[in-house]
C-alpha cells in the first residue's frame, strides 16, 4: 500500500493541469497547494483541482504539509526551483528535460542525495505498462539482435516568442522538448549509452532548432535514428528492427498501451491495459520511490546520460548549453 504523499505544484501551465487532473486517481495522493507567479492563476487553477492558490513558487515551498513538488517550469527554471524545493525538504517531480545542461543536473542530484530527498525527471511515458513490457521484450531477445531502432516524436505549432521553446536562455528548442524523450527511449531499448551521436538541426530565426533529425550509435552494431520537431507533422511510431523480427509501438509517449510484434510467423499484437491514467501512474510510481516500496523509474544515471547526450547534440547544432 502506497503511502499517503501531500503534493505541491508549482506552475500552472498546460502539463501541471494534466497532472493535477489525474492526481486524484493516484493511490494516497492529494494536492495542498499550487504556486503561480500571479495569484489569480492559482485561483483559477485550484478553482479546478482544489489546493491552496498562492502567489509565488517562494510561498509554495513555505507549507509545511508539502511534502513532495511537481516542478512544470520552462526549463531553464528547473534547476533553480529544484534546489530551492530541496532546500525546503521538499522531494522533486521535476519535468523533462531535468535541466538546461548535464552539469546543472548533477548538481541537483548531489544536493537530494545530500539532503536525503528523492529526485526523478518526469519522463511520465516510461510508468506506462505497454512502455515497460515493450522494452523489456526488446531486452529479453524478442527480436533477435536488435540492429536498428528509430524514434519519433513532433508537433506543429504556430512559433510564438512567448513560447519558452523558442527561446535559447530558456533551454528551448525540439531537441530538448520533445527529441529528449526519442534518446531516452533508444538508451532504454539499448540498455547501453551511446558510442557516438550526430545531429542535422533546422534553426528557426530565434536560434534555437525547430526541427531536428539525429542518430545514435551503440558500438559497432545498433544504430539508432530520431526525428524530432515542432512545426512539423508525422506519426510517433517507434520502431526496434532485430535479426529475427521487428516491434512497433505507435505512440510510446501517450499512447493506448498496445504494441505489434511481426516476425516470419506473422503480426502478434499486445495490449496492456493501465490501472489508472498517464499521470496518475507516474505520481503512484513517485510515492512508491518516497516511501521506499520500489526505486525511481528514471534514476539519477538515467537522467544524466540522457542529458549529456542532449548536450552533445546541441553542441553539434550550434545551440548554446
């Protein structure tokens, strides 16, 4: 049984109300409070989801019921209000991209383990059941020796410079906003950190990429490709290509919970039903880190691998990190 965890959130943006709106549904989870910059966006917030509205990240981390924080900040914010929560005692559900670089990531990780408080990037995808099934199948030699993974992951959305995405100081770019999950996955499918990586970046006139195709290369033998990008449309097909067959999953991030294994014998398709709602699996999967009964489903070596792969590719790029 999951124990009781009072949460706070600061930011009220369109994720954070996702997450507010399925918290209820997570086995011993309630929402204090939430902190906005402006008062009256907590109001309207909390209006909805309940809690206590307040004025400012600073007050949040004041309550003394708080015990844990969801952080849905643009992410150059991430690394300064992660510290500070801890600072405050407070364990971390700190969205992705974890931070604006591998070495603010780090830090953020030193100070938890210092302070004795739990820190997990919100790669949310990853509680999913289908998700951990299809990786796990990969890793167990469904499709033989996997040769070639491919990843995808795009939106088109008007460019607007009140958009933190189209700001470089703010960490923005697809690369971070949404090719971050397509590495995360290809490391999980792999098991392994890249050897090499390479990037081609379209560069939007604000400087940061809208639009990104990279690769991956685990050793001599798995290669893996992504493409990534936000004024741009596609599917969000993941695809793991072995010497005895291939899996697909149509939509990894936020998908229905079904995979299609096709090998000589024909398609074989899985689904696997989810006990409870997207966020609401990942705020069980952080109580459960909080109280010790499993550990966090992304770890501290997960996040900075991902994050210095994501550094890398920038750097290719041009993109400032």
């Amino acid at each position: 049984m999951t124990a009781k965890l009072n949460w706070g959130i600061i930011g009220t943006g369109f994720i954070a109300d996702k997450f507010a709106g399925q918290l209820p549904e997570a086995p011993g989870a309630g929402l204090v409070a939430v902190g906005s910059r402006a008062l009256e966006s907590a109001e309207s917030f909390c209006s909805v989801h309940g809690g206590k509205p307040l004025g400012s990240y600073a007050e949040l981390l004041g309550e003394p019921e708080v015990e844990a924080v969801y952080i849905s900040l643009p992410n150059h914010l991430h690394h300064e209000w992660t510290l500070r929560a801890i600072k405050a005692g407070k364990h971390v559900l700190c969205e992705k991209p974890l931070a604006s670089n591998a070495t603010e990531a780090e830090e953020m990780f030193d100070a938890a383990e210092a302070a004795g408080l739990v820190l997990v990037e919100a790669f949310m995808y990853r509680c999913q059941p289908a998700v951990k099934e299809f990786i796990e199948r990969v890793r167990d030699g469904v499709v033989g020796e996997v040769r070639i993974i491919r990843t995808n992951f795009t939106f088109n959305r008007p460019a607007s410079d009140s958009d933190p995405r189209y700001h470089v100081d703010m960490a923005g770019g697809s690369i971070m906003d949404v090719g971050c999950y397509c590495v995360n996955l290809a490391r999980a499918l792999a098991n392994a950190e890249p050897t090499s990586c390479q990037i081609s970046a379209h560069l939007h006139p604000s400087g940061v990429d809208d639009y990104a195709v990279g690769s991956l290369a685990f050793g001599d033998e798995l290669l893996s490709s992504f493409t990534c990008g936000m004024r741009v449309d596609s599917d969000h097909t993941t695809y793991v290509c072995g010497s005895r067959g291939h899996l697909s999953i149509d939509f990894p991030w936020l998908g229905s919970g079904s995979f299609t294994l096709f090998t000589d014998e024909g398609p074989e398709k899985t689904t696997i039903e989810a006990p409870m709602s997207h966020y609401a699996l990942e705020a069980a999967a952080f109580s459960e880190a909080v109280s010790g009964e499993a550990p966090p489903w992304i770890t501290r070596e997960d996040s900075l691998g991902n994050m210095q792969v994501l550094d890398d590719l920038r750097k290719q790029a041009g993109i400032p990190c």
